[in-house]
C-alpha cells in the first residue's frame, strides 16, 4: 500500500494469466447428448447453494477431461428432488465421499430440459 496526502491507498496486483482459476461452466441439458446417457465423474468436492429455485449443493464434476458444476436442489416440503435422492443414498452425506461415475441423460419436465442422474 502506498500513502499519498496521509490517505491510504490500495494497489492491486495484477491477475495471474494462465486462467486455471476460472470457475467452470454449469452443466447444463445441452451439454449433453439428445439420446442416450454419458458419464459423469463426480469428484468429491462441492458447497452448499442457494437460488431462487432454493437450497442446493453445487458439486464439481467431469465429462470426460472437462470440469463442470452440477447444481442439484435439496428436497423440500414441496419438492422432491429425484438427483439428491440418487446420490445420497449412494454416496452418503458427506460430500468428500462423493466420488465416482454416474450415469446422467437430458431430460425433460414441463417443457424444460434438465440433467437427470440415471444411477
């Protein structure tokens, strides 16, 4: 920090190239295949998530070399969530455990595509 005129100012360092420290991408329905299902390494690392369509967890994945975020609602009283269900009880509740391949297919409900988890 430098001091100009007994105010403090605050000088950034610039960002670091390379952009291995970019979030990745959401995985959405169009990320996959129309037919048929693909692969989906879940890697044993998400946090907790909040959005409009409420709570959730948001859980680093991959399709094939490529990182994504899976988004997937916790069950409420007013909404089941089939993804939470699949993975929790194959996975536990412990996020560090959830490693592992699933397999998911593009879906859709009420005139909306979704990711499903088929295992």
């Amino acid at each position: 920090m430098k001091s100009r005129n007994n105010k403090t100012t605050l000088i950034l360092p610039p960002p670091t190239a390379g952009g291995r420290d970019e979030l990745a991408p959401f995985l959405k329905a169009k990320d996959l295949p129309k037919k048929g299902s693909t692969k989906l390494t879940l890697l044993g690392e998400g946090h907790k998530s909040s959005s409009q369509f409420g709570e959730g967890i948001d859980v680093v994945c991959k399709i094939g070399i490529k990182q994504y975020i899976l988004t997937i609602r916790f069950d409420s009283p007013d909404h089941r969530s089939p993804n939470y269900r699949h993975l929790f009880e194959r996975f536990g509740d412990d996020i560090r455990k959830w490693k592992g391949t699933v397999k998911v297919a593009r879906k859709k409900h009420m005139g909306h595509e979704y990711v499903a988890v088929m295992d």
